[in-house]
C-alpha cells in the first residue's frame, strides 16, 4: 500500500508532458464550446418566448383580445426558434469543425511522427 501512495504521489507532482493527444483535446473543445453555449441560449429563449406565448393566448398574465393576438405573435417566434435550433447547431457545429480541423490533425500527428 505504501508504494502505491508513493507512487500516485509521485505522478500527482511530476511535471506532465503535453502531448499532441491532450492538444487535439483541448483545440476540439475550444471548437466546440461556442456552439453549445450558443443552442443552448437560443433554445432556452425559444423556449422561454413560447410559454410567454402560451400563457397570453390563454389570458393567464394579460386579457382582452390583444393578450391573444400578441401571444399567438410570440408563441409563433418561439416555435420557429425551437424548431429551427437543431439545424443551426448541425451548421454552426461544421463551420467550427471545419476551422479548428487542419490544427487537430496536426496536434495528432504530433505523436505518430515521434
């Protein structure tokens, strides 16, 4: 037990190599976090834009026949933009794929000419 302890202590403070594996990491989530962090905003205010439509159309937050028109208006935007979320994320998600490709390739191609 006392060699294992050494050991991951050992392995904890040792200086760690960075390695073309850890890059192309690193280079694949630098690519891909704006586009999460982007559908996911807009599906959430999507989302958001629907039950506000929802809950006008219904009269639960404003009556009268403007509440219905105007609920009908923003529950129709969020729909599109609930709708039309996914295929933004498959487009956005190749533009990033497409930039960052050429420098992942490279950072794995580190290690198999070593």
């Amino acid at each position: 037990m006392k060699n294992y302890d050494e050991q991951t202590l050992r392995e904890e403070y040792t200086p760690k190599k960075q390695t073309g594996l850890d890059e192309a990491k690193r280079l694949d989530k630098k690519a891909k976090r704006p586009v999460y962090i982007f559908t996911y905003s807009f599906g959430v205010i999507g989302t958001i834009l629907l039950g506000i439509g929802m809950c006008l159309t219904m009269e639960v937050i404003w009556s009268g026949i403007a509440s219905l028109i105007l609920g009908i208006i923003i529950g129709i935007l969020g729909i599109v933009m609930i709708s039309i979320n996914y295929p933004l994320y498959t487009k956005y998600l190749s533009l990033r794929k497409e930039k960052y490709a050429s420098q992942i390739i490279l950072a794995l191609n580190k290690d198999q000419n070593k």
